[in-house]
C-alpha cells in the first residue's frame, strides 16, 4: 500500500502535465488548421526544428530519470540532488 501511494504521488503530476500538453497542442492543432494547410506546413516545419534543438537537453532528462529514480529506490536523496545540480549544468 504504501509503495502504491508512493508512485501515485510521483507520477500523477507527471501524468497529469502530459496529458494536459497533449490537449493543449490538439487545441492549437485545432486553431492553426483554421488557416490553412501552408500554416500547417510552417508549424510543423517549427515544430521539427525546434524539437532537434531540444534534444541534448531531454536525453539529460531521461537520464537523469533512470538515475533519480535508482537513487530514490535506494534511499540515497544526496545522490539525487547532486544528480540534479550537475544535469543542471
């Protein structure tokens, strides 16, 4: 009960601010095809550029996510927090 309680409270937010980006985007989606298919081209160009430019820093996250969560199974939170500082720099 308490390692269920445990991952609720680190995933739910998680969770949550995804499906809350996913609905956000489909909103926008909405939106941008009210002006036409050259729109939509030029956001989706956008969209690939800047997700190429945001990939360094999301493998720093996703490894930062394998670390965090050895480091929390094991008790080890002065790890974690270093962990995090230097994926911050």
């Amino acid at each position: 009960k308490n390692i269920i309680k445990r991952i609720l409270n680190i995933s739910l937010p998680a969770s949550l601010g995804q499906s809350g980006s996913a609905l956000g985007f489909m909103v926008l989606n909405g939106f941008i095809a009210s002006y036409g298919t050259a729109t939509i081209a030029a956001f989706g160009m956008v969209n690939r550029i800047t997700s190429l430019i945001s990939q360094p820093a999301m493998g720093i996250g996703a490894a930062l996510t394998s670390i965090v969560g050895q480091n929390i199974g094991a008790d080890q939170l002065d790890r974690v927090r270093e962990a995090f500082k230097k994926s911050l720099i």
